[in-house]
C-alpha cells in the first residue's frame, strides 16, 4: 500500500512538471513577441484605425437635423375670426370654396364636391380673388391664414 512519502513524491514530481511547462510556456511566449513583434503591432494598429474609421463614419453618416414639436396652448383648437370673416363679407359658399382651395383642390373638383357648375365655382373664385384684394389662389390663401379665417 503506497504510504505518504510517495504521495509526496507524486505531489513533489506534479508541481516541478508544472513549474517546468509554465517556463517552457513563458520562453514560447517571449520568442513569439521578440520574433513577431512588428506584426502584432502592426495587428494593433490595423484594429485601432479600423474601430476609428468605423465610428467617424457613423458621425458623419448621423442625421444632423433634429425635429423638435413645440406645442402651443391651444394650438389643437382653430377659431376662426369672425371680425375678418365679417370685414370680407364673404359668404357662406365662398368660404367653403376658399376651405376647398386651401386644400390644394382644383376648380373642376371643388365643382364636383359642391355640386356646382365649373362656372360657378370659376365666379366664387373671382368674387374671393376681388373681396379679398388679391390675384391668386396662393395669396388668396395664405391672406385667409393671417386673418385666421381658415385653418
């Protein structure tokens, strides 16, 4: 029955073969770096400008423009300025077809929704164009937002 002096012998033997690999393991080591050491550095820097081109472009490629929503009080509600409306003396039909050029609609259109003739429509047109003191639909409109008549 092998006693505790072998086992301290296997034990002695194990731990000098460990010592023994570690060194063997270090001097590999130390070569690989002395033999190669130009091309781990030159690895080195490879990865370290390839990380670097990879986040310059996702800078450059971020969108810059940042879309901020401010909301005013009120801002959901329109109300529509009676005073003006009044001033114009526009009348009902013509509203509408005024909220129907706002909308980007073409006279054969609002004539189709109203249920009006061309003409018709062609003659509120002119009646706004006159009442309101301009000469286009773009002007006829955008006085009708200032004034706070349409949305």
């Amino acid at each position: 029955m092998p006693g505790l002096k072998d086992f301290k012998h296997v034990v002695l033997y194990g731990f000098i073969l460990a010592v023994l690999v570690f060194l063997l393991k270090w001097l590999q080591w130390e070569f690989l770096i002395v033999e190669n050491a130009i091309d781990i550095y030159a690895g080195l820097l490879a990865v370290f400008f390839t990380i670097l081109g990879i986040w310059i472009a996702t800078q450059l490629v971020k969108p810059k423009l940042q879309t901020v929503v401010v909301e005013r009080p009120g801002a959901g509600q329109f109300c529509r300025n009676e005073a003006e409306l009044e001033k114009l003396n526009l009348n009902r039909r013509e509203l509408e077809v005024l909220e129907l050029l706002a909308r980007g609609y073409s006279n054969s259109d609002i004539a189709d929704k109203l249920f009006l003739s061309l003409s018709t429509i062609k003659t509120h047109v002119s009646n706004l164009y006159a009442k309101m003191e301009v000469k286009s639909r773009t002007q006829a409109v955008d006085k009708a937002k200032r004034l706070k008549i349409i949305e």
